[in-house]
C-alpha cells in the first residue's frame, strides 16, 4: 500500500512541530510514499529546513497564510496517482 503525506506548515520551526512531524514520517513510511508540505507563508526557517532534508519533499509555497483548508486543496493536484 502507497501513501501521500500532506503537511501542512506555518513556522513549524518556531513551534517545533514540523521537525517531529517530518520525522515521524520519515521513520515509518513505506518506501513508495510521496510527502507534500504546503507551506502557509512561514516567516521561520521552515523551508530551509525542509530545504535541507535528504528526503525526496514536494515544497509548495504560498505567499500568505492560506489556512490549512485552502493549503490542503491547492496540494491535492500534486498527489502522484502512481506512487
């Protein structure tokens, strides 16, 4: 079985959330897994972060904080039908 994984982010570095979240990910997901993080305009070091990952991470920028409703629906075109 194949999983999408869709975060999405706002200064999830100032929280601490992104790192615990993007890792817990990366330890328990199947190999054939894509990961999308939809960032909501995050003013911390979040895509530097990701950035930084050797993960493969579809990066999705929006210019504001979008809230996670609209994130989540901008990401859904992203999803690859055949991981």
């Amino acid at each position: 079985m194949n999983f999408c994984f869709l975060i999405v982010n706002f200064n999830g570095i100032n929280s601490g959330v992104l790192p615990g979240c993007l890792g817990s990910i990366l330890k328990k997901a199947p190999s054939k897994s894509q990961i999308i993080v939809c960032d909501n305009g995050s003013t911390d070091s979040s895509v530097q972060y990701l950035e930084s990952q050797k993960a493969d991470i579809l990066i999705l920028r929006n210019n504001t904080n979008i809230g996670p409703s609209r994130a989540r629906s901008l990401a859904l075109p992203h999803i690859d039908a055949d991981i």
